[in-house]
C-alpha cells in the first residue's frame, strides 16, 4: 500500500460530547515527493470505492490499531467530486488514542493529511519530464486516510477552528474539565 498526502484542509468542532471533523482533499496538485518525482491525484481517483459503499478508515498515523472513523461503523462519510475528496467523521473520546489525537491536534502537533491507496493496475501515467518523472494516478484503490504529522505532500495541512461553546454544553464542558482533575 502507498501512502501519500495531498492538499487539504481539515476543521474540527466539537459537538456534544463527540468531534465533528471535516476534510476537504483537492485534487489536481503537483507535490514533490522525493528528488525529481512529482506527483498529481486526478480528479476522482478514488470513486471506484467510494462509490461501491467499500469500508474506509479514518486513521491516526496510518495505524489501523487506532482507527478514529469508519464508514462500516457510521461515523465516516465521503463524497468524491470533481474538485476534491470531501471527509465528515464524528470523533468520540471513548479510546485513548482518540483523545492522543484530539490533543495532539489542539497542541499543533498534528497538522497532516495523508491517503492511504493502492494504484489500480493501469491507474497511472508516468512521464519524464527533464532529469524527473510526473506520475499522475488516475484510479487508485483507497483504504484510509490519516492524519499525520508529517505528510507526505508538504501541502497536506490540517486546520482547526474553536468553536465557543454555549448554555447547557458550555456548562457540561466546564463541569468536565473541573471533575477531570478529581480523585
């Protein structure tokens, strides 16, 4: 399995009890993955198992032992259109590494996004282009898509916005972080 980040955004919102995640994945962006390589994801490359209903994980750091959402598990949605792949995921803090995550991300440590595919044979198309090569991957296979701390496409950046709680779940929010701390 490759994998691979891409441009992205990532914006997380708590919503009673639970973290609301959406992603947005564009497509069309040449990154440079090592020396002379340069790589581009087509418009929809990842439909086929999109569209199929196939099971797809939200992972931390590709780590299939710490899924955060999944389609089987109803928590993940996709949709995969022209111009990107569009992520909703609902976060609840019941593991640990759920929470590793929603720390480390609030800490600004994990800012990453990054598929996790296989290339379909006769998916892409590799063209040198003076001492490199531009491989643009047409149809691919995706499993999962993680956030990382260092993706593989340098403009692979997740975002985050605060959202101010109000009411009844400011009060909860308050009342949680104060018992947090008691024996």
């Amino acid at each position: 399995m490759l994998w691979g980040g891409h441009a992205g955004s990532l914006e997380l919102r708590s919503d009673g009890g639970a973290t609301r995640l959406t992603a947005r994945f564009p497509y069309g962006r040449e990154t440079e993955i090592a020396a002379g390589r340069h790589e581009v994801i087509a418009p929809r490359a990842f439909r086929d198992r999109i569209e199929a209903g196939e099971d797809i994980h939200l992972l931390a750091g590709h780590d299939f032992n710490r899924p955060l959402a999944s389609r089987n598990a109803g928590n993940l949605t996709l949709a995969d259109g022209d111009d990107a792949l569009v992520i909703e995921a609902r976060i609840d803090g019941g593991t640990s590494w759920a929470r590793d995550f929603l720390a480390a991300h609030e800490s600004g440590l994990i800012r990453g996004l990054s598929p996790g595919f296989r290339v379909r044979p006769g998916g892409e198309r590799i063209e040198r282009r003076g001492d490199g090569i531009l491989r643009t991957i047409a149809s691919a296979e995706l499993f999962e898509v993680s956030a990382v701390t260092r993706p593989a496409y340098p403009e692979a950046q997740i975002e985050a916005r605060n959202w101010q709680p109000v009411g009844e779940v400011a009060a909860r929010v308050v009342a949680h972080h104060l018992n947090r701390w008691r024996l």
